[in-house]
C-alpha cells in the first residue's frame, strides 16, 4: 500500500511539460516547507552560509544533521528542521522563504524531481525528470505550463544542477576507497572538502599544500577569490585524495 502510494506521487513526465504555479495566494503556501528531510548539497551550503552572514563550520553546527546511513559510503547533511510541533524550515515565514534567493537547489526544482549521472566531466549528463505530485500541493491547479527548460531557467538551477553534477560524480565514482584502515580519514576528508569550505581554505592556504602541488600562481589567485573555483578545486581533490585519481600534479622539486 505504501509502496503503491509512493509509485503514485513521483509521476514521469511522459508529456514533456506540467501544469503548476506557486504563489502567497495559493492557499497551500509555504505548507511545503515543514516536516522536510531536505538533503543539502556542498553549493547548497556555500550560498547558504553566505546569504547568512557566518562561516560554513557554524553554518552546519547550527543548522544541520549529519546523516550516516542516507549514502552507502559517505556522510550526508540535511537542514535541521525546528524542534517545534509544525517542524518547520529554520528559513520560513508566513510571507515564505527568508533565503529565497539562496534557497537550495531541491526547493528550487520542487515539484519536479530529477535523477542524473554525469558520466564524464566532459560529457553531459544524462538526467531524466519527474513530477512529485503531493496532495498539499495545490500549485497543480493553477494554469501555467512549463517546460522543464522554462522552469529551470526560472528557478535559477542551471549553475546548482552543473555544480551538484560534479558533486554526484564523487558519490556515485565506482572507484574504490582503498584499504579500511584509511577509511575514517578519507570521509573526514570528503566532509570538510564537501560541506565545510571555510576550513576546506585554511586547509590549502595555510599548510603546506602549495609547496606540495603544481598550481599555478593564477589558479591560487583564482582559488582565493570566489568560492565557486574552490569548491571546484575541492572536488578535484576529493577525486585525487580518495581515489587516486590525476586531478592534481604532486611536485617532483
Ligand atoms: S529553504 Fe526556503 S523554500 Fe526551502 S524549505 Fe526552507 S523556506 Fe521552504
Ligand atoms: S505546496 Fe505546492 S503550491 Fe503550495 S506552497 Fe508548496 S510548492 Fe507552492
């Protein structure tokens, strides 16, 4: 009954487009936004933490739990909910999202839903929507169609869904972790270089980091002024310290 009940919620989009509309006068606003188990991403974080004024580190100490079990082999974060009766997101009012601008990429995509598998750095993905058609959501009743194209670009998800790809490569690699006694350190690894991308700068700026790699001086000046080219450079990392992989070039002086 369960599964069945599930199987009809997450609907494929067969017909290409979908009728939805979200606004404060649908009398189911901002209803969404409570009893979540919304699973963040690594640029989740860093818009997030940005938009709220403090470092990636206090970010996840205040508002997030680390999940242990939601991936096979790496630890998962998701936005803490309220300890209140409505388990309500720490970022909704009654006039709806407080971060709307920097809201994370799973509630931008909502009510569509998108399973994708970049096969390569250098292809695209492949990806394949569906539409999450929960009962709350009166959004359906509304007249306006989309395409999933109009409402990517309407929702601002180009750049999450190509930073999140990246990401997801690291998670889904079918590289091996190497022997078990690296093991807790390699996901310390994967979770400071994912989730905490202030202590992930201390990490490179202020060890020995730069006399150990070939990075050009144009690449650091580059790492050091915008977050998206480090979180980037993290995941390169991550490529080169979990699996061995050449994403980065060790000094040989
Ligand atoms: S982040 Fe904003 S859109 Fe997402 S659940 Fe919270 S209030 Fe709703
Ligand atoms: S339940 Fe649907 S229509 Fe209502 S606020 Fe959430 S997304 Fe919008």
């Amino acid at each position: 009954m369960e599964s069945n009940k599930k199987k009809d919620i997450f609907q494929p989009l067969t017909s290409g487009t979908f009728r939805f509309s979200c606004h404060r006068e649908v009398p189911c606003f901002t209803r969404c936004c409570a009893k979540l188990r919304l699973v963040l991403t690594p640029y989740d974080i860093v818009r997030l933490r940005k938009r709220l004024g403090i470092t990636s580190g206090e970010f996840l100490e205040q508002y997030t739990d680390t999940l242990l079990r939601e991936h096979p082999r790496f630890p998962m974060v998701k936005l803490k909910m309220l300890d209140d009766e409505g388990q309500r997101c720490p970022f909704v009012t009654k006039e709806g999202c407080t971060i709307y601008e920097d809201r994370p990429g799973a509630c931008r995509l909502y009510p569509i839903g998108r399973a994708s598998m970049l096969v390569s750095d250098k292809q695209d993905p492949k990806e394949q929507y569906f539409v999450i058609r929960e009962d709350h959501c009166e959004g359906f009743k509304e007249e306006k169609v989309w395409t999933i194209d109009d409402w990517v670009s309407h929702e601002g998800l180009r750049f999450y869904m190509e930073m999140n790809d990246r990401w997801l490569a690291i998670l889904n690699s079918p590289k091996t972790l190497g022997p078990e006694e690296y093991l807790a350190k390699k996901h310390k690894m994967f979770f400071m270089a994912s989730y905490d991308i202030d202590r992930f700068r201390q990490f490179i700026f202020k060890s020995r980091f730069f006399s150990l790699f070939e990075i050009p001086p144009e690449k650091r000046q580059e790492l050091a002024s915008t977050d998206e080219s480090l979180l980037l450079f993290a995941y390169d990392w991550l490529k080169f310290s979990l699996f061995g992989e050449k994403t980065l070039t060790p000094r040989t002086d």
